[in-house]
C-alpha cells in the first residue's frame, strides 16, 4: 500500500481542486478522478492508503463503488462526500461499509482531520487485533476482537469496520456513558469537534444489523450511549 496517496472520486472540479491542495499541502499525494466508472481500475492500479468518494458521480455512483470494494476488502478506508443530508443517505452509505461520511459543503480542514484520524486507526488496528483477549460478550452478543467477528445468538453478524470499533469499545467500557463528542474522540480519534451525527448514524446501522440483540446498546437521553452493565445473559 503506497504510503499517503489517497484517491480522490469527486466530479466536481472546484471542490476536488481545494480538497487537492488541502490535502497536498499535509504531505499526502493526491491522485484524482472525476468518472466513477474509472474508480474501481485506479483502486486496483494506485493501492491507496484512503479513498474519498463522492456519491453523486457520472458512470457509476458512490454506493456502488462503495459495494464493489467492499466486496474486494475491507481493508481500505473509505469516506464517502454527499450532498444530501438525507438520514437515509448516510446510513446507506454506512452499512455499505464506508468507514466515515461528511456532507458538502463542508470545511476541507475538517475532511483533512477526518483522513488523518480514520489512517491512525488503521494504522494501529493490525496491533490491536493482535492483542485481543478472551472474547466480550454481552447478552447474546459474543464479540471476538481478534478473529474480528461478532455473533448474536447463533447467526455471525457481518459489521463494518468502524461498527465493529463502536461495538467492541462500548462491550469493553460496560456500564459508562459516553458522549457523543467523547465516542468520536475514543473510537473515530478525532481531535476537534466533528458533526455528531456520525455517532448516531453508526449506532442506528448497528442496531439494524444486531436486530432484536440490538438494545444492548443503550440511549442515554441527552447525554450518549452506554452498554449495560447488567446485560450479561
């Protein structure tokens, strides 16, 4: 994996020439295509360390582009850009296995914030693994860090990475609270006040995909999300 080259998907010229230039003036080379059709060949030919992926594209949309490396690895950070601030959108894009959204317009020293924390992460996840105990388990969700899987009941729960994260750092702080602000600090590793949102959109595919195993993750009302202590079976 080439070191600092991020794939840059995005038709619009002015927004992909002022990402470009933020995001070289950081060190990173910033490789651009504007078709989605042409997303999927630059993927397998450049090797980058983080695609950033518009979801509106001539070719190809986001999401399918999204589903088709998915499909490859999960290995690769993904950050999808939309326009639409739909509910829906974002969530689609998360359960795709997009490993952060931001919505246009947006502040490209955000967006630069956002790569640099999600290549940290993937950075150190392959020590983390590696290092994973026992099993968490919590009612009937079993979550083994190390093999990286979680099973609700009998049935193996397919999560994405950052679902995965967010599931995994809840089990292991059973019982405390967390604030949005501070999930996104701990789990995402962003170092300034980024759209919440992210949070809530994760927790919501999450509880999707656990189904009825789902309310182990719990709403503190105006204040976060917690697991249960008491939630062991």
């Amino acid at each position: 994996m080439a070191e600092g080259t991020i794939l840059l998907v995005e038709d619009e010229r002015s927004i992909a020439s002022l990402v470009s230039l933020y995001l070289s003036n950081e060190g990173f080379t910033v490789e651009h295509i504007a078709d989605g059709a042409e997303a999927i060949a630059a993927v397998e030919r450049l090797h980058p360390s983080l695609v950033i992926l518009d979801l509106m594209l001539p070719g190809m949309d986001g999401v399918e582009i999204c589903r088709r490396l998915r499909q490859r690895t999960d290995a690769l950070p993904i950050v999808m850009l939309t326009a639409r601030d739909a509910e829906v959108d974002r969530v689609v894009g998360l359960e795709l296995g997009a490993d952060d959204y931001i919505t246009k317009p947006f502040s490209p020293r955000e967006l630069v914030a956002r790569v640099k924390a999600i290549l940290r992460r993937s950075a150190r996840a392959p020590s983390r693994a590696g290092d994973a105990g026992d099993p968490l388990r919590v009612a009937d969700v079993e979550i083994d860090e190390a093999r990286h899987r979680v099973t609700a009941g009998v049935a193996e729960i397919t999560l994405t990475a950052k679902e995965f994260d967010l599931l995994a750092f809840l089990a292991r702080n059973r019982g405390i609270v967390f604030s949005r602000e501070k999930l996104l600090d701990r789990v995402w590793g962003y170092e300034r006040p980024v759209d919440t949102r992210t949070v809530d959109s994760h927790v919501k595919s999450l509880r999707h995909k656990l189904g009825e195993a789902g309310s182990v993750v719990k709403t503190v009302r105006g204040v976060g999300y917690k697991v249960d202590a008491g939630a062991d079976a």
